[in-house]
C-alpha cells in the first residue's frame, strides 16, 4: 500500500510503504545514583483519551503537565489530548500522579523520535454546466466510467459546498484550481497536529500529491487544462502530510477536526495514518490511537462532515487480515500477526467511505485493496489525469486516485441535496452506485455478489444519479 493511499505513499507513483502492529516501547531510564533525575529520552507524541468533558479533559491535561508532558492540543468536545514528552516513562508517570485516574488510555503515536521539533504554533448559486469542453477533457476517461460529463449537464456543483483536500497540500496558483480555491479556509496540521494557519503554510513542499487530487474534485471549468468531477465548488487544502511522506495520527485528528469546524460538507483521505498500516486495538499504543482518531471522526460526523477514504494499494484482502510485514514504516519494520480488530485508518472507522480502484476496462486495478462488507463503492484510479504544481498535467495512478472521485460526486450530491447530511450522502452513494459483477474469469479473491462484492463493493459510483434523484 502506498503511504498516501502513501496518500496512500502517495498512491500514485511514490514509494510504498506499510504499517504493522506493535508496541510502541519507550527507553529505559538511565540512573546515575538513587537520586538523579531520570534522563531525558526523545522527544515523542501521545494521545490521551479522557471522558469528554471540560472537567475531565482538564484534569487530564493537569496529569500531561504533571508527568512532565506539554499539551499541544486538546479537544474537549471528544475527550482527546495531543501532548508531547521527553519523558520515557510519560504512558506510566501520567496515570500514576494525582490526577492519573482521568485518563482511560495513553499511547505514542510513533515510533521514532517527534522530528518536527518542541512544542507547536500559538496558534451560492449553482455553477451551470456550460456546452464547452476544457481542453483535455476528452482525455478523462474517468469521467465517463462514472457519468461526470453527464452528470455536468445538469449541474457542476454549488458554490455553498466546501469540500477538504486533506493531503500533502495544494497549489492554489494552478489556473485550474485557483478560480475554486478557498485559502481562508485552508490549514497545514503537520507541526505536531497543531493548526498553522499562516498564508501557505497549506501549500505543497515535496509531494505533488494532494494537488493531484485536487484536480480530480474540482478543476475548474475554465477553457484550460481538464474539469474535476465537480468543478463548481469551493475546496481547501488541510495539509496532513509532512514533507518525509508521514500522516501521523495527531495530524490526521487535527485535520479532521479543522474541516468539521469549518463547515466543509465532504473530506477527502487518500492515505493511511503512520506509522502502522493496521492499528491493533488490543495493543496499549495502538489501540490508545485507534480510540482517539475514532473519537475525532466520528465527532466531525456529527458535526455534518462527511469522510472518504482510499481503501489502500497492497492488494490485501481488509476482510481476512493475517499478517503485517511492514509496519510501523518510521523506525524499524517487525512482521507480526493481526486480526481484523486491527484497523487501516482511517480507511475502516465507522462512517468512513472506503473506495477502491478500476481500470478502464472496469476491473480490480491490480494495486487495490479488497475486502467483503469493507469495500463501499469503487471508482477509477488507474493512470487517471490531473493536476500537477507549477501548472503542470500528469498521470497518477493508486486508490488515492479513486477516493477523490467519490468524493467529487458526495459533493455533487450535497449541491443538490443540501439538506442531507454525512448518514444520507453514505446511503446515497451505496443505493445509486452501478452494480459491477466480478470478473468473468473465476478469480477466488471476488466473493459476494453482483450487488456487493469485495472487489466493488457496491459498485461503481455513479455522478449522474447523484445529481437526478
């Protein structure tokens, strides 16, 4: 699986890498004598859940700050805290101080040293489809598998509708994503999960990445380059990727979180949060994160944001997970055995839309991760064309190129639906998708039916429905 769906490494043309299950060990302590200070150890980050009440949440950053820990962020509203410690034994120190008994779970959220360095930052009109293509619309086979360029004779989307690219950031300067760019809304959350908000600071630095994606949403109809499956919405760019190719967990909650905040109906995450490909509930770190990122996502659900993910490049079958062969991807890899309590996040949370890849010829891409009752629809992902920074057109293929179509059509939905929320966009997308058989030549790996299977879910998404019914 690529990092970004890697994101995901990118999907499309970075390097891949994984994630596996297993304990985030923090160094022993050295001692000089009965009464030296501990030392230091490195610089790491922490979820830690509490009830989520101001009260509780509170006392939990009063146990952070007592077990020698700094708060970077705390979302009450959900009951989780990002904190940061140099401290080795924090998981231990800060459930054993006065305040210890607030604290339901602890976990690192990596297993290298925080690179980022100390602390954080103080931190309407429907647009009508018009008869003229875009240059190299005739180029987007894409957008013909599921129905965009029919779809755009009814509409291109509504300005009301902000959709989150939460990626490795976009160029706004590109003619085909600026006329549709929102930057008063857009956020960079790569400095240790904490809102950077400063102008830019959501631009990309080393990955083409989210750019891509961006174009597959929204390129704007404007007589250049291509159009975005709904080119007449607003997008901002929430950067989740730093510039090694990591989505952390406190990055991905801070991300989410800023785009439920900020009203935006439909967010896109075409990666997988490091450094572990499945997060595995019954270990200590592992699972402390699995319940922290839940609690962000299923907040920012309620709030009316609706999510949607790349089901992942490594070909696995997310229905019957075994093993783990390169996890956690920031310090060493360990082979491990997993279950299916652990978790490809945030892929596989509740709620979350998960979207694997076709082929022109409508098959499985090779690449894409399967799985009966994990799939929910698919879309194109392979060798699909988008934008590039610098004003630049290319080719890119991974799931993380699926998602965004899915993506692009949720956000037509909610431009013609806008009444519906997250639970009526998710029931929509599954009921109008075009059934898709497995493939005529037997192949094991397809279970289900023609309604719902583990390569297509529940088929193939379908634009033109979006926009009819």
């Amino acid at each position: 699986m690529s990092r970004f769906s890697r994101p995901r490494r990118l999907a499309a043309g970075l390097s891949a890498a994984a994630l596996a299950c297993m304990s985030l060990g923090a160094a022993t302590s050295a001692h000089a004598g009965p009464s030296a200070e501990p030392a230091a150890g490195p610089l790491m980050n922490y979820v830690v859940n509490a009830k989520a009440t101001p009260g509780h949440v509170r006392k939990a950053e009063d146990a952070v700050r007592d077990a020698g820990g700094t708060v970077l962020t705390s979302y009450q509203q959900f009951g989780v805290i990002v904190a940061q410690s140099t401290n080795p034994d924090f998981r231990t120190d800060v459930r054993a101080g006065k305040n210890g008994r607030e604290v339901q779970s602890v976990g690192a959220t990596r297993t290298a040293a925080v690179s980022e360095g100390a602390g954080g930052l103080n931190a309407t009109d429907e647009a009508q489809a018009t008869p003229v293509l875009d240059p190299r619309e005739g180029e987007q086979w894409d957008m013909v598998q599921i129905k965009a360029d029919q779809a755009h004779q009814v509409t291109d989307g509504s300005r009301n509708v902000l959709v989150g690219i939460n990626d490795s950031g976009v160029d706004d300067t590109h003619p085909d994503l600026a006329p549709n760019f929102d930057a008063r809304d857009s956020v960079s959350c790569v400095n240790n999960g904490v809102p950077d908000t400063t102008a830019g600071a959501w631009r990309p630095t080393t990955s083409s990445h989210g750019t891509h994606v961006a174009g597959t949403v929204a390129a704007a109809r404007n007589g250049v380059g291509i159009v975005g499956v709904a080119p007449g919405v607003r997008i901002a760019s929430v950067k989740v990727v730093n510039d090694a190719g990591f989505i952390y967990p406190e990055y991905s909650i801070c991300g989410i979180v800023w785009a439920a905040e900020h009203r935006m109906a439909v967010t896109n995450h075409s990666y997988f949060i490091d450094p572990f490909e499945f997060w595995c509930k019954d270990n200590g770190d592992q699972g402390a994160v699995q319940e922290a990122v839940r609690r962000a996502y299923a907040w920012a659900t309620d709030q009316g944001t609706l999510s949607v993910a790349a089901a992942g490049n490594s070909n696995y079958d997310l229905s019957n997970k075994t093993t783990d062969n390169n996890s956690p991807n920031d310090s060493t890899a360990v082979p491990r055995t997993i279950n299916n309590d652990c978790l490809d996040m945030p892929t596989e949370l509740p709620g979350v839309i998960t979207v694997a890849s076709t082929t022109r010829a409508v098959a499985k891409s090779s690449f894409s991760n399967f799985g009966l009752h994990k799939i929910d629809v698919a879309a194109p992902g392979s060798s699909i064309l988008s934008t590039l920074p610098g004003g630049r057109y290319g080719l890119m293929s991974g799931t993380s190129m699926a998602s965004p179509h899915v993506t692009g059509i949720a956000a037509l939905m909610k431009s013609t639906h806008p009444w519906w929320g997250p639970r009526e966009l998710e029931r929509a997308l599954q009921r109008e998708a075009d059934d898709t058989a497995c493939p005529a030549t037997p192949d094991a790996r397809c279970t289900g039916t023609t309604a719902n299977n583990s390569f297509f879910g529940e088929g193939i998404a379908d634009a033109l429905d979006a926009v009819q019914r």
